[in-house]
C-alpha cells in the first residue's frame, strides 16, 4: 500500500513538472487597452462589427497570402476585415504572421518558438515545430522573445484571426535588418514547409506611407499597392529605397511575396483601401492602410485568346514593320490583375512541324503581357539558330506561349514527370532548360531527358549528376 502511494505522488509530481514545459510560457498582449480594447466582449463585438461590414467576393484563385495593416482597430480595422473576411469558411490551421519590429533594432529576423499568444480573446498556441525550424545562427534567424515585448504588428492581427478561424497555430515572424543569408533562409525553408500544407496561410503585416497630406498619400500608396498586386519585388524595393512610396512593414511583405511566389502565386489583388484621413478630420498627416491578398490564379479562357493573339500581332508586326505593338497597362489589365503581374514566360515559334524560334525569361522580371511581347519579338528575330523571319513565313507559323511556374529546386529525379516538368541545369560554369513539352515531343525517357539537358549545356551527358537542377511546370498556350 506505501508503495501504491509513494507511485501515486511522483505521478502527481511529474504531471506538474512535464505540463508547464508542454504548455510553455505565454506572451501577454502589450497594446491591449491602447490599439484594441482590453475587455474581451467590446473587442470581440468590434471585430464582428469590422467583419459584418467587409466585402468579400469570390477569390480570384486559391489565396496563399494576406496583407494586412496593423494600426490602432480606431484607423485601420475597418480594413483589415476586409483581408480577414476572405479566411471565413476556410479550413486555415497554421498561420504564418510575418511583421516589422517598431521597438527593438536586431539583425536578421526573430521567430518566437514557445508557448502561446494571448489577447483578451483567449490563448493562440505557437506551431512549435514549425517556428523551431526555423532557426538558424549563420542566416541571423534567432529566438528573442525580449524584442517581441512592446511590438504590435503581430499581437493586433490575431483578435481578426480568432473570430474568422476555428483551432490554428501561428509562427510569428519579427524582422528587423535582415542579411542576404537571413531572406535566402527564411523563404526556402517556408516555401519548402509550406508547399505540402492546403491548410497553411502566410501574413504580411504593414502599413503604407506616414504622415504625408491625404493628396499625397493616396498618390504614393497606389504605387505601392499596384507594385505588391504584380508581385514585382524589385520596384517595390526600388519605392523603399527612393522613397517614393513607403512601407513600414516593406521587408515583411518582400519577404511575403517571395514565399508566396514560390508557393505558385502569380498575382496580387486590392481588396480594400483608405487612410486615416477617411476616419480623422486631419488629412495634413495621414497614415494608409490597405487589404490585399496574393493569389495562385489559372490564366482565363479571354486571358489566354488575348495573349495568343498578342504575340501573333507583335511577331507579325515586327517581321513587316521592325516595330512592336505598344500595349499600354490598362488594356491588359481589361482582363484581370494576372495579366499585369510579372511572370517569366517563353515563346515558341513553329513552321511546317520545325522550331523556327524559341526565346523566354526564365524569372518574373516583367508583366505577363509585356514578357509576351518581348519574347515574341526576340523568337522572331533574334534566337541565335536562326537567320531572322522573313514576311512570307508568316502565313504558316505557328505560335505558342509558355508560361512558367517558379522554379524548386529537385530533390531527387525520381520526382521528375515527363510531359509536367520542364528542367533547369546550373553548374558555375553554364546553364540550360528545357520546357516540359520537349522530352513528349522527341519521346525520351527521363535519362535521356538528363543527358540531352547536360548535353545543350555545352557539358558531358552526366553532368546533371553533380549540376544543381530545378524543376518547374509550364501553363501552354496553343
């Protein structure tokens, strides 16, 4: 019987010691009270209330990102409903919340690992297995729970979470001065997690422009919001810099946009904005808001007749005038955002069942429309195989539009399929791709679809042994 006992005490004691380091310690609110209430049922009927009144349409394609604005729910709550509202139904269960550090100046990025978040609303448990994975010393990705103290670009996006979403975890992400090694690191590894996760969402969270008048800001704020809904990472780091448009969170949403892109994102949607002039009297010094969502969208019906009908214009407007056509933004953006957000496409031109010309961009470094353009009139007159087209070949070409997802690096080759992924060879020394239609077309299994892409390389038919290969899959236009 003291034995019985005695056995029933340490199991009463281990139970107390084994469940605080289950649960972990819990990070209380720092602006409860200030940028939303502390009393649970007033912040809960404010939400709703945000929530009730926020449109939601039909998405434009499986939603893989949110873009939400993190001021006082007083200025910028009524828009942030308007990304949250497009989670309600859905079967979210990890959270992914990427925000710029206010208080604290570190280096790299902090992801907190342990524990839970609370809001008046109740407790958010952390994905601990996830955010752990994260860390890594070289890329200056670390644990700091002491700079997530005072912030509040993550803590004011989870009340919205709580009321549109059922049982989820979060990975909060702080970034503060991150390196080269810090974003390389923390995309891969999040494209990598992610991409095996339909119940997985990544946030942004960020406001516009400071405190420029209401003229001023709307001006700058479209820039921004038009940059971010084309995906284009590099004019949206071009604004930063210049200053001519600005974002307090600008590394979260690059960082956000990268992950989203290597997720098959392919474009960006507003759904909703305003500043804090559309709520104050004061429009000298506004701060602007706005909801967006990033978006992986098959190419419409109209999208891909225009876009066949574009490069078959240009190609035979070039060939009979040295000129291509001029197609301004709002023509193309008729048919939807997707035509408008960079993507990386080839175009292929074949005559009497030969390849006459085949030139493409292998990164999304221009628009849709505009990479058609540009590659239809480099197939035409500038592939190095071929003289360029004369005006008597026009008659019997045919033409065709490839357009490519982003690249993953392959694992194994096992994982190839033949007919579904085109090839990418990098080795320090050269570079080749296929499109997945080549090896259908000349009927070759996969190590003759390896030797062949070493071989155009310029090297020995093995090299994709030792070559760092991608895949990527292509949408065909024909």
């Amino acid at each position: 019987m003291a034995m019985k006992k005695l056995s029933l005490i340490v199991a009463c004691l281990a139970f107390f010691i084994v469940l605080p380091s289950c649960t972990g310690a819990v990070k209380e609110p720092a602006v409860a009270g200030s940028f939303y209430p502390a009393d649970r049922k007033e912040l809960k009927d404010m939400v709703d209330g945000f929530l009730a009144k926020a449109e939601a349409g039909p998405d434009a394609g499986k939603l893989i990102a949110l873009i939400a604005p993190h001021a006082g729910y007083q200025y910028s709550g009524a828009v942030a409903a308007h990304s949250y509202g497009r989670l309600r139904g859905k079967d979210i269960r990890t959270v992914v919340i990427i925000g710029p550090s206010h208080h604290a100046t570190f280096r790299g990025a902090s992801v907190y690992t342990k524990g839970s978040f609370r809001t008046p609303l109740g407790d958010i448990r952390i994905n601990e297995k996830i955010a752990s994975s994260l860390l890594d010393e070289k890329a200056d990705v670390r644990f700091s729970p002491a700079v997530y103290e005072k912030e509040h670009s993550i803590e004011v996006q989870l009340p919205f979470l709580q009321e549109v979403l059922k049982d989820f975890t979060i990975v909060p992400v702080l970034i503060g001065s991150p390196t080269r090694e810090t974003f390389d690191h923390l995309t891969k590894k999040l494209v990598g997690i992610l991409a095996y996760d339909e119940h997985a969402l990544i946030i942004a969270s960020t406001d516009l422009s400071h405190y420029h008048d209401y003229e001023t800001a709307v001006n700058m704020d479209r820039k921004m919001t038009a940059a971010v809904e084309r995906m284009d990472i590099s004019e949206i780091e071009k604004y930063l810099g210049t200053g001519e448009a600005e974002m307090c969170g600008g590394f979260p949403v690059i960082f956000t946009v990268a992950v989203a892109r290597g997720l098959g994102a392919t474009n960006g949607t507003l759904f909703r904005y305003a500043n804090s002039g559309d709520v104050t009297p004061d429009r000298a010094r506004v701060v602007g808001y706005s909801a967006m969502g990033l978006y992986k969208d098959r190419l419409t019906v109209q999208e891909r007749e225009f876009l066949l009908s574009l490069a078959k214009r240009t190609i035979t407007e070039h060939v009979t005038t040295g000129k291509a056509p001029e197609i301004g933004t709002p023509e193309a953006g008729r048919l939807g955002p997707r035509l408008s957000a960079n993507s990386a496409t080839f175009v292929t031109i074949n005559r009497k069942g030969m390849l006459r010309g085949c030139i493409g961009n292998m990164q999304p470094v221009m628009p849709l429309y505009k990479s058609v353009i540009s590659n239809a009139v480099s197939a035409s007159s500038r592939d190095p195989r071929f003289s360029p087209m004369k005006k008597e070949e026009l008659q019997d070409m045919d033409v065709e539009i490839s357009v490519l997802s982003p690249f993953e690096i392959l694992k194994n080759t096992k994982e190839i399929e033949i007919g579904k992924h085109g090839l990418y060879l990098v080795t320090e020394k050269a570079s080749s791709v296929f499109l997945p239609q080549v090896p259908v077309e000349f009927g070759w299994d996969l190590n003759t679809y390896l030797e062949q892409l070493s071989l155009k390389a310029g090297l020995p038919k093995d090299a994709w042994k030792t070559a760092q290969l991608y895949t990527f899959t292509a949408d065909i236009i024909k």
